[in-house]
C-alpha cells in the first residue's frame, strides 16, 4: 500500500498524486518494490527496512541521498498477554522528496511532534522525536504492567505471572539495543550534519534528540536492572505460597490422623456400650466437643514445633 502526502501550511496532508515529495510503503507488493527500486534504493537496503533484526544505521550515498535504518517500537497481544517489540522502518531522502518503507501500519505524521515542517529534515527529525516519545509511553506501560504483575505475584502458587516478568525482561532487552543503536544514527547525523546540508536550528534539535535518546535509554536500562535483579525474589515469592500450602495441608493432614481414629471408635458399639447410662446427645456431644478441643492442641503444638524448628535453622545460619 502506497500512502501519498504533501506539506500545506506546515503539516503533512493526505494527497492522492504520485509525484508528492513524501511516500511511505506499507507491506508493498511485488509491483511497489520495483517502484521503490525505480527510486535508486537498493534491495539490500529494502530487505533490511523489513528485517526486525537489522541494527540501525545510517548511509549516505555518492550522489548526496540519504537510507536510515530506524528502530521503532510496538506493542501486539498474544495469547491474551502484552507483547512489546520493535521493528524496522527504512527512511530515504533524496533532495526534497522522503521515501518511508514500513512492515507495518504505524500511524505516520498523526503525532503532535509533526507540526510546523517545511523540508523533508524536518520531517525526519519529527519522526525521531515521535520514536523516543513512543519509547517513552512503553516504558512507562511496562511499569504499570510489572506493579500489577507484582501484586499477583504475592498471591500466586505457579508461573504464570513469572513468566509475563520474564518476558518483560526480554523486551527491555530488545529496546536497550534498539535505543542504543538508535542513538548512533543521531551522533552520526550530528557529526555529518555540515556535509547533509542541516541548518542550525536542524543542529540544534538533533543536540536536544540525543539528550532525549540517551535519557529514554538510562530510564529502559535502570527498568530493565530492577526486573532483572529482583526476578529471582519474585520466583522466591512463588515458592515461598508453595511452601506455607504444604505446610497447612500437611497440618490438616497430622490433626486429622488421630482424629479419624477416635472418630473410628467412637462408631463402634463400645462406646456406646461405655456411655449406657448417659443419653447419647449427650455423650456423642461431649465426644465431638473432646474432638474440636483435641484438633486445636495438636494445631498449636504443630505450629509451635515448626517454629521453633525454624528459629533453630536461622540461629545455625
């Protein structure tokens, strides 16, 4: 899919002619690939604006035309759960017209970051500025994800919610290199800039880009240390739910075992033969009231048991 715009009183406008200076190529078909060829972009370059693992980087041309690689995030549901990721988006510039090759929809030029664009640097650089901004909104909803995760966690006996942390933890790993590498094209861009034709203003924003960047990387690293740190706490939080389970099951278990006992004979004829004399509300009542009391003391000299066992391992350690 093709998707045309011109710039109209500085905003980027949907246009229905093929000959405006901005295109982008969503999923394009074998027909849009040749016409993106026909644009002096290479297949190697093609390949790598569709390949998830491709790093970003930047190239210029002989002729004076510019390919970016650029990293962006995005987020899809699987199997009910948030999965956050990133792609690739492939950005040509060659004079004044801007060439957008995406994988994916990702909602170009709706953003407030575009607002005010003359020339296709400023567009660019509007682009760069919405990533980081997007960036940010991902981190921040991987937070809200992991306290909510944090909580279940004190309640739950399997995996499950484990498993979402880790695979938080995975995506923080991809944005780390993501923002990383996103970083060099903007140092590279900065260093080139006398050579690329930017102005100053277009100098001075991509100064104020870097120090975004780099800050956006700081905040996914430092999330990423406290996930990663802290995933083995958590899984000791599982465990420990397993542990005091057991534990009471294994209580109910050892009160139950005399109790069934008693309950055993107390069925049979010879306690009634014992209690001849007494009406047997009464006496079957006596009989579970004895149960009830003897249930508690076992419970108590369990627990008292276990702790004091307990204190005893912590007092060796």
């Amino acid at each position: 899919m093709i998707k045309y715009y011109e710039i109209v009183n500085g905003i980027a406008k949907v246009s229905d002619n093929p000959l405006s200076p901005i295109k982008i190529f969503i999923e394009p078909s074998e027909n849009e690939l040749e016409l993106i060829k026909q644009m002096g972009i290479s297949e190697h370059d093609i390949n790598s604006a569709f390949d998830p693992e491709e790093i970003s980087r930047l190239e210029i041309y002989e002729t004076g035309e510019v390919f970016i690689i650029w990293k962006i995030p995005k987020n899809y549901s699987h199997n009910g759960q948030l999965v956050f990721n990133v792609s690739s988006i492939g950005i040509f510039i060659s004079g004044n017209n801007i060439v957008i090759i995406s994988p994916d929809e990702v909602g170009f030029f709706e953003s407030k970051y575009f607002r005010n664009i003359a020339t296709t640097y400023d567009i660019l650089l509007s682009l760069i500025h919405s990533t980081i901004s997007h960036y940010y909104g991902h981190l921040r909803g991987i937070k809200l994800i992991s306290s909510e995760i944090e909580e279940k966690l004190t309640t739950s006996l399997d995996n499950t919610y484990l498993l979402y942390m880790f695979n938080l933890s995975e995506s923080l790993v991809y944005y780390l290199n993501s923002l990383n590498s996103n970083l060099g094209v903007l140092i590279k861009l900065k260093e080139n800039s006398s050579k690329l034709g930017f102005s100053k203003s277009h100098v001075e924003r991509i100064k104020d880009l870097i120090i975004d960047q780099k800050q956006c990387y700081r905040q996914a690293r430092i999330l990423s240390m406290v996930l990663s740190e802290l995933m083995d706490a958590r899984a000791s939080i599982v465990n420990n739910n397993m542990n005091i389970l057991i534990k009471n099951l294994t209580i109910i278990n050892v009160v139950m075992l005399p109790l069934n006992l008693i309950a055993s004979i107390g069925g049979m004829s010879e306690y009634s033969m014992m209690t001849e004399g007494i009406p047997w509300p009464i006496s079957y009542g006596l009989f579970i009231l004895g149960m009830i009391v003897l249930g508690v003391l076992i419970t108590i000299g369990i627990n008292k048991y276990i702790d004091r066992f307990m204190s005893k391992a912590v007092k060796r350690k």
